[in-house]
C-alpha cells in the first residue's frame, strides 16, 4: 500500500517526539532530519524536501512551541499542516460548465499510466452528479484501445463515440462535439493517445486537438508507482502542452508515494483524483489534508464514513449495531457485516483509514476473498447454531465441517474469527470517540 512504509516511519519519529516531556532545539532538529531522510527514501523530490524541512524548521524551534505544555504535539501539528499545503491545501475540484454547455476534457498521458481505464472511472463520477459524459476514441494506435474505452464504457453505462484507426485524432474530436451537441451530452472526455515516453509526435497530437476543439480542462494520468518519474512526466506535459490538473493512479500498490508529495510543489498543479484499485468505481477525490492524516498515521475518518455512506445499507446497519448492545450479534449477523464490509473494499482496507494501529494480526481478520467459503459453513449450522455461537462444541463443529466440505480447522478458524470480529467492532466506537463521530445525520454502523 502507498505511503505504508513512509507512514511507519513517521509514527516512530512522533512517538519519540511525544515521549520527551521538553523539547529542546537539537531534539526538534534531530527529529527533522529523520523526518527528512523518510521523505527523500519515499522518492520525493530533493529541492521539495529541503523547502519542507526549512518550513517546518522556521515554525517549529520558535518559543511559542518550545515552552508550549505539549511541544511534540506541537510539532506534529506543524508537520501535518506543512505536509498538506505541500500537496495543495485545498481539494480542487474538475471545472464543468452549466449542464446546457458542453465542457471537453482532453486526458494525456503515457502508455501504461492507466489513461483508459480513468477515462471511464472519471465518467462514472460526473454520471453520478447527473451530468451526460460523452467518451471520444482518440488512441488510433494501440492495439484494442478503442475496444478497451467501449467496455470499461457500457459497464458505466456511458456512449463512445469513434470513427475507428483511419481519422485523424483532431478530426475525430472535432466530428465528437457535433455528436454530443445531437445527443444531449454535455461532458466530452477524449480519450488521447499515449507513448512509452515522451516525444514530439505526442506533444503536437495533443496540441492538434486543442485547436480543433475549444478543449476546458486538460488532464494529466501519471502512474504513482513510478515516483520521481511521474514528476517529470507533469513537468514536460505541463511546459509543452499544457495542463491544469492530475490524476495519479495505482496508488494503492508498492509505491513509496513521492509523486503524491511533489508534484503539486513542482508543476503548481493540483492533484484532482487518485486511483485506488482497479475497478471502475475505485477513483477518489485527492484531499491533501486527509492525505497528510494517512501519511503520518492519523487516520483518515472523513473518507472512511464518506465510503460506508455509500456502501451500507443504513437500516441494516442499524440493527446489526442493535443487536451489537444486546450482545445479540450471531452468525447470521456476521454473514450480513461481512457482505456489507466487502463493499466498502474490505476490514483490512477499513483500518488503514483508521486512526492509530489496531494491533490486529492478519490471521484474526475475517477473510473477505474466501467469502463462499464462510457462506457454506455458516449454511451448514442449524438457526439456533447460528443464532447462539455458544453452542458449537467439538462435534457439532465436526458436523458443520462436513456439511460444508471443509477442514475442521477451518471451521475453528471462522468461529476465532467472529469472536475476534465481535471484539474489534467493541473496540472501534472508543477510537472514533465513543461512536458519536456523526456527519450530516449519518453514524457509521456498529458504532465506529
């Protein structure tokens, strides 16, 4: 996962800080340049680093925060407001026109960076709002690119238009806009082609469809996972084409996150969305002030009640956490959190977005990939097995096992797992401040 090793990082440097009841000038420096080396290893740029740290510096070795009651507190706040104003300190949001005008948003981007596929998540997103998004075929030379753009597109339930691999890109952009003015559709994102680098054929293609169409906003992908690179990458879009924000994708992989943290400081333009896997729906907003929460492990709370708003049935939700306070909760009341859980990326997913560590081994976590598994031994116990866990003994356990085609252990594992599951949803109303964390009415279920 992005940041994960950045993050740990930062949380032994903050435990340090928060341990010491004074802090001096060298304890804030020392902490510093630690904080310094973690960024530089996360492949941030080295001229972005050396403007954060001195930042930092000036606010944080003043008296103000030297003779305040909690100094480390203190400077972490600095780090965290520091870091967010690295990565742009406001969410910026695509500017669309009034529905009864047409807005064109042309996406660049290298071969690889995931351009396509953004393509139709972005579409997704304004769909969402209401909003007809028109998709234009524009790569004429990559292999499937146009088939790729049609099926990501009728998953989205959202039309292509192309005119195939013998029309120029600016023509075919060009021939779009008076589609879309026939059919009503007043988002048009054309679809460019991409290369395995930069070049001049590229750059004038792009610059060719600009002054084809009047085009509002153009957008660049950058893959995440190839850090420095990604940066440079939006600084020669952004020198000879022009651009006025970023999508990073594959965020959720092995990256150590530089990109995130630098290009913004760099090319002084914003971070709009970030991918975060590959399905169609797994495209957030950037908010650099949440972002900076996950980086140095403070959690990001907003984001996590924003996906069980989506994901959760609420009044199921509601008297599962019923059932919860009465110590009523059985395992078809499990099988119901589990499903619910699933849709909002999984409990391992959940728990990144949480402040802090759980302390809680991967072996204790429900296994949501082996779902039908669990489905089948849950279905082999009797109503009042599954109403009252209490009762699996040895045997009946045996029978269960048997029932569902499976070891014993992995009925004794499922049984570990529920207790532990009934444990953790405990847990979490004390984290998320005794469960009163409320946004717009809505309360996360089980009581987070």
């Amino acid at each position: 996962m992005a940041f994960e090793s950045l993050s740990d990082k930062f949380q032994n440097i903050f435990k340090n800080l928060r341990s010491k009841g004074r802090l001096t000038e060298e304890d804030v420096k020392v902490a510093l340049k630690e904080v310094k080396m973690a960024l530089l290893e996360a492949d941030v740029s080295f001229k972005v680093v050396k403007k954060f740290i001195n930042a930092v510096t000036e606010r944080a070795v003043g008296s103000d925060v030297m003779n305040s009651l909690t100094p480390g507190q203190m400077v972490i706040k600095i780090v965290n407001e520091e870091m967010t104003n690295l990565m742009g300190s406001e969410t910026t949001e695509i500017k669309l026109k009034p529905s009864n005008e047409i807005t064109v948003i042309m996406m660049a981007g290298l071969q690889g960076a995931g351009k396509t596929t953004t393509v139709a998540k972005l579409a997704g997103k304004f769909k969402q709002k209401g909003y007809k998004p028109l998709l234009v075929a524009c790569d004429i030379y990559r292999p499937a690119a146009i088939d790729q753009l049609t099926i990501n597109a009728e998953k989205q339930d959202v039309p292509v238009f192309s005119m195939g691999t013998d029309n120029k890109p600016k023509d075919i952009a060009k021939a779009a806009m008076s589609h879309a003015a026939k059919n009503d559709n007043n988002v048009v994102i054309i679809d460019t082609a991409g290369r395995l680098h930069i070049d001049e054929e590229m750059m004038d293609e792009l610059i060719g469809i600009k002054e084809a169409v009047e085009v509002d906003q153009t957008i660049l992908v950058v893959d995440a996972m190839t850090g420095q690179d990604a940066v440079n990458v939006a600084s020669n879009f952004n020198d000879k084409v022009g651009i006025d924000g970023v999508i990073l994708t594959k965020l959720d992989g092995d990256t150590r996150g530089g990109a995130a943290l630098s290009i913004k400081a760099v090319t002084d333009k914003p971070i709009l969305y970030v991918g975060m896997g590959e399905k169609l729906s797994d495209l957030e907003q950037f908010y650099p002030d949440r972002m900076a929460s996950r980086i140095l492990g403070m959690g990001d709370v907003l984001t996590l009640i924003e996906k069980a708003e989506a994901s959760f049935d609420l009044e199921k939700s509601k008297d599962l956490e019923a059932k919860m306070k009465k110590a009523d909760f059985g395992f078809d009341d499990y099988l119901e959190y589990m499903q619910q859980i699933n849709n909002m990326g999984g409990i391992a997913e959940m728990l990144k977005l949480m402040p802090g560590n759980m302390n809680i081994s991967e072996d204790q976590l429900p296994d949501e990939k082996k779902l039908k598994r669990v489905e089948a031994i849950i279905y082999s116990m009797t109503p009042e097995e599954r109403s009252k866990p209490a009762l699996l003994n040895p045997s009946r356990k045996n029978r269960i096992a048997k029932g569902a085609g499976v070891d014993i252990a992995e009925v004794n594992r499922l049984v570990k797992q529920f207790e532990q599951a009934r444990k953790m949803m405990k847990q979490m109303p004390g984290l998320m401040g005794g469960g009163k964390k409320k946004r717009r009415g809505f309360k996360l279920p089980f009581g987070f």
